[in-house]
C-alpha cells in the first residue's frame, strides 16, 4: 500500500523546490495546519503557464556585479526547476511562492517581441549588449511552444542588435539559422551554465535541465556553428560540486569553449531556507559542511548581498577558489574577459508607415 511520503515523493518527482511556502507579498495564503493530515492528489504539482502582456520588454541595472546595464525576459518562473537559483525569489512580487510555484506557476510574455520592436526604435535608443536570461532561461521547455525567445532573436537580428545568451536548454541548437549569421557579424556570444559533471547531482539538483554531457554537445554545436561559447562554472557548490572546478572547465573547452566564468553559490532571501529543505533530504550527511563553508564565506550568515561580495564571497576558501579558476583557465586557455560584442552595426529597419515607404 502506497503511504503518504510515497504519495508524496511521486507528486515531487522532477520538481526541485520540496515546499511551497507563501511569498513575502501573497497576503491571501498563509499555511494553516487543521490537524487532518490530508494529502493533497496525486497530480496537483503540474506546470501552469499563464500570459502577461508586456508593457516594458527591457530591463535596466546598475549593478557593478554585473558586465551588462540592460536585460530582457522573455518568462517569468522557470520550469527547470533547479533548488538553488537565485531568481526564485522574484516570484513573490508577483505573489506566488517561489518554492514550487516558481516552477511550476509560469508566466509568458507573448508580445515581448513587438515590444521589444518599439523599444529599439525609439529615436532615443542607444545601443549597448543585451543580456537574456539573466533572471530566467529563455530556453526552458515551454520556449518549444511559445517561441518568444526566437521572435526576440529575429527583431534583434533584424536591428544588428548585440545579445549575450545564458541558458542551460538544448534549444538553443533551433535557432542556429538566426544566431550564426549574427555571430560572424560580432552581435552574439553564449553562456552555457555547468554546475557538475555528475547526472546523479544534476539531476537532483536540476530536476528538469538537460544532462551534463548534453549541455556539452551543445556547446560543441554551438562553437561548430561559429558562435562564440563560455562555460559558466555556476553555481560551485562548497562541499558539494567545488571539486569539480578543473574538471567542468576542461570539459567545456574540449567541447570547444573559448572562455569560461564563476560564481559560487548564492542563497538570497527565500533560497536559502529551500536549498537548506533540499539539501537535507538529498545530502544530510554533507548539509553541515556545504552551510559552514558558505556562512564562512559570508561573514556568517547565509549570504551577503553587498556589491562585489555576493558573486564569490570573501575569505580564505573564497580566494582558494578563484585561483583555482584562474590557474585552470590559464592551463587551457580559456579566457575570463572577452572582446565586447559589436555595436557600430545598429540599425533601425525600415518599419510600416515609414516615409520611404512612399517611393
């Protein structure tokens, strides 16, 4: 007979994120224990994509953490499900959970395009490097269906418009036609994110990410494809993945990427108390050592938010590993800074309405 925790584990299955506690701002739903113990069924966790009409398709920042002042998101939540991004908590303001919900309460911006589109003809505009998944990966399975990501890639394409791609997703490799163009123009360069070489850990980890060596096939299609790649050592886990530093980079630039990047494990806000659940039920035995290194790292607490702090941490174990990294991009000659992306080829195509359209 099948228990509740069987019942449970079932209903989990693929699914990162073990609980699904209210947001900071859901002020409808607080949990409420009546005494009954009953289980919800069998089928409730499911994915759920809901649509919102774009009024903005760019996103600026001024953080200087990051290499890029501009982003675009093509969805809200990400069904890949990995425990420790750092973006669930973003999901709250829209008043559900970053737990459960941020993975399986999907939002998607059907008009991103068109948006986007105006955006850049503004007279106004000044061009500089997009970055797209920066939040969230534009390439999780739901892109399949909806497409907003390569609409995106066809009005930047459209514009000579320079872009910077972060995905863990295989479907990258469709929109090849629209991306090696571009590449021999200079407009593109791609992160491919590889937090181990283990499918076990993955898996676990990244619930519904493709494989570790079929992330690796796509960056040898990609870099086939004369799209520059850089593998993205992100997130190393301390006392979980860390070991593997040598290891992933080597791997990336056997597949054939020419750069390579870092950042260690960040637990903001509501991250931390879900990696914590998660790592309790999957690695109890190393749960002790995996919170004491990263607290060392933080000035004792979960993680620090400070400028210039948060990305790496600080301290004896923090250094260790950026010479590490160092040492071992060095070895392989892959590159931590890259040539900025083109900008001189922007253009406004000729739109509906135009006056030239006269003639």
């Amino acid at each position: 007979m099948e228990t509740l925790n069987d019942l449970q584990q079932r209903r989990l299955r693929a699914r990162g994120a073990l609980s699904n506690t209210a947001g900071r701002f859901d002020l409808d739903r607080f949990a409420v224990d009546d005494g009954r113990q009953v289980e919800a069924r069998a089928d409730a966790v499911v994915t759920q994509v809901r649509q919102e009409l774009a009024r903005t398709a760019i996103t600026y920042n001024k953080s200087p953490d990051l290499p890029f002042d501009r982003s675009l998101n093509p969805y809200r939540g990400c069904e890949h499900g990995c425990i420790y991004c750092f973006a669930r908590p973003s999901h709250a303001y829209l008043g559900f959970s970053p737990g459960l919900d941020f993975e399986t309460q999907l939002i998607a911006r059907p008009n991103a395009d068109a948006v986007l589109r105006d955006e850049l003809s503004r007279p106004r505009y000044k061009v500089a490097t997009l970055a797209i998944g920066t939040n969230t990966d534009p390439y999780q399975p739901i892109e399949g269906e909806w497409q907003i990501m390569r609409r995106c890639l066809e009005v930047l394409r459209a514009f000579n418009h320079p872009v910077a791609i972060v995905t863990k997703g295989t479907l990258i490799e469709r929109d090849l036609d629209i991306l090696s163009p571009m590449a021999a123009k200079g407009l593109v360069r791609v992160g491919i994110s590889l937090t181990t070489l283990d499918p076990d850990l993955a898996r676990r980890m990244e619930p519904r990410v493709p494989t570790p060596a079929r992330r690796l096939a796509t960056i040898k299609r990609l870099s086939d494809a004369g799209i520059p790649v850089r593998v993205m050592a992100a997130p190393l886990v301390p006392g979980l993945s860390d070991h593997e530093v040598e290891a992933l980079l080597a791997a990336g630039q056997a597949a054939g990427a020419d750069a390579a990047t870092w950042i260690m494990l960040r637990l903001p806000r509501e991250v931390s108390p879900l990696w914590q659940e998660w790592l309790q039920e999957h690695y109890p035995h190393r749960a002790a050592k995996v919170m004491a290194r990263l607290r060392e790292m933080h000035g004792g607490r979960d993680y620090d938010p400070r400028w210039g702090h948060r990305m790496r941490g600080e301290g004896h174990f923090a250094e260790m590993m950026a010479m590490r990294f160092k040492a071992a991009c060095k070895r392989l000659r892959l590159a931590e800074k890259t040539p900025p992306l083109r900008t001189d080829l922007f253009a406004r195509p000729p739109q509906a309405g135009d006056q030239l359209a006269l003639f």
